[in-house]
C-alpha cells in the first residue's frame, strides 16, 4: 500500500531535541571585583559564602556581634577581597550601596528582615537555605 503523499509545500517537521530541561533557579553571575558585598550573619553558612565572595574578588563586610571561629579565620587570612568583620548586628543601613547582600540566620522573621532591608535598598539579596528569600 503506497502511504499518502505530503501536500503540496509542505513537509514533515523535523523533532529537534530539547536543549534544556527545567531549572529550579536560574544561576547568575555577579562581577564582584573590587565591589561591596554584605553578609548578615557569622556562623558557618555565612563563612562558606563570605569566603566565595572574597575570592570573586568582593570587600566583604560580616556584620554579626559574636562571629564563628571559622569566620575570624577568614578575615585573617581571605583568599582575595578583604573580609572586614563588624561586631555588631546589622541595620537596614548596613546594605545601602551594597553590590549583593547574603542573609545567614535560621530565623523565619530575620529572614524576612534582611530580605525586606536589602530590598528596599535595591540590593540583590539571597538568604541560605530560604528558598522564598
């Protein structure tokens, strides 16, 4: 049995694979040399970011009263930008002009804070481990 020809100018399309599948997030890339970051917050989660801040070349600023010892560590002895400890908490002024703000805190309502403060300053900001900041 002969199979039914095309219509005239019309061919089959072709299934072209898909390039990508979904994402959960979209990864982004900040050029960080020589810019100021903020982290709120000095317990471990707040060290791993600070210390990828600094070697992207980031000032960066921990704001935090009591830090971690792995923080102190840190500062002494960044692997690029200088990390600058300020032991007190932070204010919604510590974010102003800032080129990225991370929060660390397992607090629900800090979350909220630092997320709200570096917003209203028009700073990027991502919380750890809070998917909805």
């Amino acid at each position: 049995m002969k199979s039914p020809e095309s219509p005239p100018g019309r061919r089959p399309a072709v299934a072209r694979p898909r390039r990508m599948d979904r994402l959960a997030a979209l990864p982004l890339f900040f050029a960080l040399g020589g810019r100021r970051a903020v982290v709120a917050g000095g317990n471990e989660a707040a060290t791993w970011k600070a210390e990828l801040l600094s070697a992207a070349g980031a000032a960066v600023e921990v704001w935090d009263s009591d830090p971690c010892a792995e923080m102190v560590a840190l500062a002494a002895d960044p692997p690029g930008g200088a990390v600058h400890l300020v032991r007190r908490s932070w204010t919604p002024e510590s974010f102003a002009g800032a080129a990225l703000v991370i929060g660390a805190t397992g607090d629900e309502a800090e979350a909220a804070r630092i997320f709200g403060a570096a917003r209203a300053c028009g700073v990027p900001v991502n919380v750890i481990d809070k998917p909805a900041y």
